[in-house]
C-alpha cells in the first residue's frame, strides 16, 4: 500500500508499504480519508528525528521509518471481536493518543500526561498518510452525517486549540486574545466565538493569515508589526484588558504581547510550542495577579464534543483549510510549503488513493 514515510531530516519518501497484519480483539482496521500535516510534522521534517523514536518506543515499540500522519478521518474496515459501539462501513475521525491505562496520570483521567505515551503518525506501526492503519478502539470517534470527511480530519487540531481555550477558564461574554492565527490560532478564534465570545481579537504579523482570519468576521484583527498589541486590546476593552488570552504563536513576542494584554487577575494559556526559552517579566506577573498556563494535546475523551459542536454548523473548523493535495505531492507541495515562510497555505490535508 502507498504511505509518506518519514526516515530522517529533509528524507519522506511516498513509497510502498506492507499492509498491516490482522487486527487484535481491541483494534480497528481504518482506511484514511483524509490527513493534515500538523506542526509536529513539520518540525520533524525540519529537524527530526525528534519524537519519532528511532529506537523501540517503551509502549508501542515502533521506531523509525514512520508512517506519518495522525490528523485524520477515514472509514473503518474490520474490527476485532471485541470492539462495541463502531463497526465496519461507519466513517470516523481518530484520536491519535496511545497510553498505558495504568500510571499516575492515566488512573486519574490525564491519559494525555501519560508518561510513556505513543501517536499513530509518530510512534506507532502506521499513520494516516496511508492507505490503511490499525489503530486501538479507544481512538475510534464515530462521525454523523452533520460531519464531512474534511472536516473529521480537522478535529484533532481542533481538540487542541478548544483545550487551549478551555483551560484560561474562558467563560461566555468574555473578551479573549489570541495571538498568533496559525491553523491552531485560527481555530482557537473560531472556537471562542462558537462559545460565546464577546470580543474575539487575534494578533498575527503574516498578512495572508491576517485576510484569513478577517475573512471569518468573528475577530478583530492586529498587525503586531504595525500597532501596540496590548494597547489596541485595552482600547477596546474600556481601558481593562482582554479576559483570556491563548498564546498560539510559539514566539517571545506572542507571549508577551499575550501576557501585556490581560486584564488584572486574568489567564493566559501556552498553547503554540516553543524551540526555545523565553523570558518573561515575573514582576509584572505578579503585580497583576496574572495566571499562565501550560497545555499539552487535550483530554483523550473529548473528541466526541468537538464532533458534536462542528456538527452543529457553529463551529466551521473547514474554514481553516487551504486545499487538499494528493500524496505524491505531500513534501513539495505540503512539507516545503508550510515551511516556507513566504508561502501561501495555512492548512493542508492530503489524501492518499
């Protein structure tokens, strides 16, 4: 079967594969659909190996060369003798998540803070970008009719940048900055707004990213190159500041510019990684009373909410999409694309078959 493999730094091959082998009681044999190219990818590409083990993963036991992808939705077409509730023929969207069930975190329901936790698309034997792949069954999110294939392969970033929100205690009629309108910020500033946002302002020095977002006529939308981020917010706000704030930009400027533009006593989260240290003024922390929060993926059970809230057609995650490419053209036309910074896509899916 035809796959993208990742082998090392600047080396994806679109090449052929083995099928995978039968399923076990407690998986699914899934056909992808469609797979978007996350972040993570990119960096490995970039700079990798960097999460792909290149020695046997602890709980999955895959190394490299991967099959990438863990972004996507597809139809499924087999199940093991044990699995309930998803069955041959039903379309679904995947959470990449793998965990052990048994550590600290996973006992207490923070599987994705589970110690030795694997993705499919980094480090399991299959991914996405692939013509077929078995996956558990806890993975497995059945997608109603509401729900296109598109869509379903955009949940995942879309667990992400709902987390990130979430965890500033974001509550319906506040004002929320987003800074930086990357496909995890845009869909942070759609999210808010399907929450209930009262002002949903976005900072974002790319122009093509800055139309896109104005395009969606949810936000109010800065050039931090060209105006004072933090001051425009409390402008707009009677002089107080921005309620929350999501950082997802991954930069020193993004973070500053989210932490300077919270009210007294409000939250920012770190959802955008960063490849460096970044300073911060403590002082300023803590005479205001501020919070910053760290975020990691999402909680592995919440697929089925962001399912259900894009279903309802208030949260139109497909906006963020620039175009699906096919899978022979995944590293000139996906890989070195997004990595261009003059380039013009924001958000790509690829489709393999």
């Amino acid at each position: 079967m035809r796959a993208a493999v990742f082998h090392d730094k600047h080396d994806i091959r679109v090449e052929d594969v083995p099928e995978p082998a039968g399923v076990g009681a407690r998986e699914v044999r899934v056909r992808p659909s469609l797979c978007g190219i996350c972040g993570t990818d990119l960096h490995e590409y970039a700079a990798g190996p960097i999460v792909i083990p290149t020695s046997p993963h602890p709980l999955s036991h895959a190394a490299a060369p991967q099959v990438l992808g863990h972004e996507f939705s597809g139809q499924v077409l087999e199940v093991g003798v044990e699995v309930t509730g998803v069955r041959a023929g039903d379309r679904v969207a995947v959470m990449p998540l793998i965990y052990c069930g048994q550590c600290y975190y996973c006992r207490r329901g923070l599987n994705h803070l589970c110690p030795e936790m694997a993705c499919t698309g980094l480090s399991w034997h299959g991914g996405g970008i692939s013509e077929q792949v078995v996956v558990p069954d806890y993975q497995i999110a059945v997608l109603p009719e509401s729900v296109t294939d598109v869509q379903g392969a955009l949940i995942e970033p879309a667990a992400v940048a709902a987390y990130g929100v979430d965890r500033t205690g974001f509550r319906p009629g506040d004002t929320i900055l987003v800074t930086g309108a990357g496909p995890i910020g845009a869909l942070a500033a759609l999210y808010a707004h399907a929450a209930g946002a009262a002002q949903v302002i976005v900072s974002e020095p790319n122009a093509r990213r800055r139309a896109l977002l104005d395009a969606f006529g949810i936000a109010t939308v800065l050039d931090p190159l060209a105006e004072d981020v933090p001051a425009v917010v409390r402008g707009l706000t009677s002089g107080v500041g921005a309620d929350v704030a999501a950082e997802c930009s991954g930069s020193e400027a993004g973070l500053t510019a989210a932490l300077a533009g919270l009210r007294s006593h409000g939250t920012a989260t770190q959802v955008g990684l960063h490849v460096r240290p970044a300073t911060i003024d403590p002082m300023a922390v803590s005479q205001r009373d501020l919070s910053l929060v760290g975020t990691w993926c999402y909680p592995v059970y919440d697929f089925p909410r962001i399912i259900s809230l894009v279903g309802t057609g208030r949260f139109p995650v497909e906006r963020v999409l620039t175009e699906v490419i096919d899978v022979d053209d995944v590293v000139p036309r996906g890989f070195d694309r997004l990595l261009d910074p003059a380039g013009d896509a924001q958000k790509l899916l690829v489709k393999v078959g």
